[in-house]
C-alpha cells in the first residue's frame, strides 16, 4: 500500500539532495507530486539540480525548492526548517542524507575526523533535532530516513573515521525511532537507510561509468520507497554484488566477534579467514 507521506502535496526535504543519492528520491519524489526542498552545498550544484527537479514535479516549479545549507551548522539547518515551514507550511518527510566520505586514517588529522563526524553525524543529529519536534506538532504522519552505511555495522577497515560516523548514525537513529514511539500523538517514524553500493559522485573516484556491481541512485530509491510502504526500519538494500543473505551473514559474524570472545574485525584478521569463509557459505 502507498505510505501515506509519499503522496500529492506532501513536503520532503532532503539533505545532500543535489547529487547521487539523494537527488534520485528528490526527482523520485518531485513525479509523485510532492512539494521538495533540496539542501546542499553550493548555489551551482542546487541550480543544476532544480532545473531538473521542476521537469520532474507533477506541480511545476511551483512545488521546488533550493537552500545552501552546511548541515554541520545547526544555525543552517534550523533556517532551513523555518524557510520550508514558510514556504509550504512544515516538513512531512525528512531524509538526513548529506555525507562526506574524503578518506581517513587512524592517526590522521584531527580536523579531517571532526570534519567526517561533523556532517555525516552532526548533520543527522541537528537535523532530527530541530525538525522532529515540529513534524511532532504538525499532527500528520511523517518520515525521518537517516542515510547510514553498512560500514557502520560491519566496520571494516581501511576509513576508520568514516565507519565511527556512520556507527553513530545507526546508533542515533535506532534511539530516535524508540523516542518517536514513545511520545504521545506523535505519528513520526525514523529508518535507517543501509545503502549497498550506489554509483554517484561520493564512489565514483574518477569513473565515468557505472561499475557491474553497483546499483543506481534510482534502484536504491526504488527499493527505499518499497521497504518504507513495508515498514521496515533497516532498509538494508543489496546491490549487484552483494544479496541479502551475503549481508546478513557478514552482520551476524560481526555480532558474533563479541558472542564467541573474537579479536575485532576477525573477518580480516588471517586466523579466521577459513571460518569466515565457511560461516557465509553455511545456512
Ligand atoms: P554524493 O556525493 O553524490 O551526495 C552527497 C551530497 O551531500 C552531495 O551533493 C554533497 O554536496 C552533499 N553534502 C556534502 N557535505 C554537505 C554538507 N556539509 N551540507 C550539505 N550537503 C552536503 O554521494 P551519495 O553516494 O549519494 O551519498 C549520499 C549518502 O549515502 C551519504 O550519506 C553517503 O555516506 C551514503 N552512502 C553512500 C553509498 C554509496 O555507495 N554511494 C553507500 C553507503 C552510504
């Protein structure tokens, strides 16, 4: 059944929607007539982008919306929430999706660390702050979708500052989801989008075409609009390399690191290299 947020004259506003990701839900939610706000960085990239979003929305130009907006900034991201309510009244639909990924290292610069947590964390915190209370009020059914990363479940090495953001995200939104629950009247609900790999512009590190084994921006919000109509709270998505069951398994046994008294990250450490081999292949 259509969720009732992903219908005519809803607001969505997502963050990080000029590009990849996000702009693919924008488009996606622009065809089914519903009022977008796009936040990014960068007056170039939000132009570029709304030419498109108005071709794509059933309401015209009428129904787009563009802000600069840095969501490490708190002061940014509740100017954002006040321009929207201006403009179409409130927010119904939030999607915390603006990330940064340049690459980290154990003992590199703190500032490249602060950066990292400050958008793909900060950024998710200040935006569930400042517009849940208000989509509380508003009365109405409502979304928060938070973009995590399966590497903040699985951690793997190689981006160690990267993969503490995105464990963060994942614990955040875990926490919101039991709070919007919990409060009274409130019809909000919180998911955590776990994309798989996605070609756009944070992956693309030169290539110009889309590798086999990742999916489109379009099929992950294909598949997020498909588990959001299901309830889902893990919108564990798969890509072309990866199936949910491979997923699953790889989730489980970093689970079981701390169950079966393992070093971290056994899955890379060569002592356990045949019994990870092993465990994913088992049923
Ligand atoms: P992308 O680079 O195409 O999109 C990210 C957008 O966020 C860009 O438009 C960028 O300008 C914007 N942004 C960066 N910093 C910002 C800030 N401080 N304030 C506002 N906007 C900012 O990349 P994408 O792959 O579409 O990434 C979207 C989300 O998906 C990110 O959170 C990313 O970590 C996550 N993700 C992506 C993949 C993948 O394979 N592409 C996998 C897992 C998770």
């Amino acid at each position: 059944m259509a969720h009732p947020v992903l219908s005519p004259d809803q607001v969505a506003v997502i963050t990080g929607g000029a590009s990849g990701i996000g702009f693919a839900a924008a488009r996606k939610f622009a065809s089914l007539g519903m009022k977008v706000c796009i936040a990014d960085l960068g007056a170039d990239c939000l132009a570029a982008a709304e030419a498109e979003l108005v071709s794509a929305s059933k309401g015209g130009a009428a129904n787009i919306m563009t802000m600069a907006v840095d969501v490490s900034r708190a002061e940014e991201v509740s100017k954002l929430e006040a321009a929207v309510r201006g403009r179409f009244g409130g927010t119904d639909l939030l999607m915390n999706n603006a990330g940064i990924q340049p690459g980290s290292a154990m003992f590199g610069p703190a500032e490249n660390w602060q950066r990292i947590l400050a958008v793909n964390l900060w950024g998710v915190i200040y935006g569930s702050q400042i517009f849940a209370p208000r989509m509380i009020e508003r009365g109405r059914p409502g979304l928060i979708i938070n973009t995590g990363s399966k590497q903040g479940i699985t951690t793997p090495p190689g981006d160690p500052a990267y993969n503490v953001s995105k464990a963060g995200v994942k614990a955040f939104t875990e926490a919101l989801q039991h709070e919007l629950r919990n409060v009274k009247g409130s019809l909000i609900t919180a998911h955590l989008l776990i994309p798989g790999f996605v070609f756009t512009g944070l992956t693309a590190k030169g290539r110009t075409e889309k590798p086999a084994g990742a999916w489109t921006g379009e099929q992950t919000v294909d598949f997020m609009i498909e588990r959001l109509e299901a309830g889902d709270f893990y919108i564990l998505c798969p890509d072309n390399d990866v199936p949910r069951r491979l997923d699953e398994r790889r989730i489980l046994w970093a689970a079981g690191d701390i169950v079966e008294n393992r070093p971290p990250l056994s899955r890379w450490h060569p002592d356990y290299a045949e019994a990870f081999a092993k465990f994913v292949t088992e049923s």
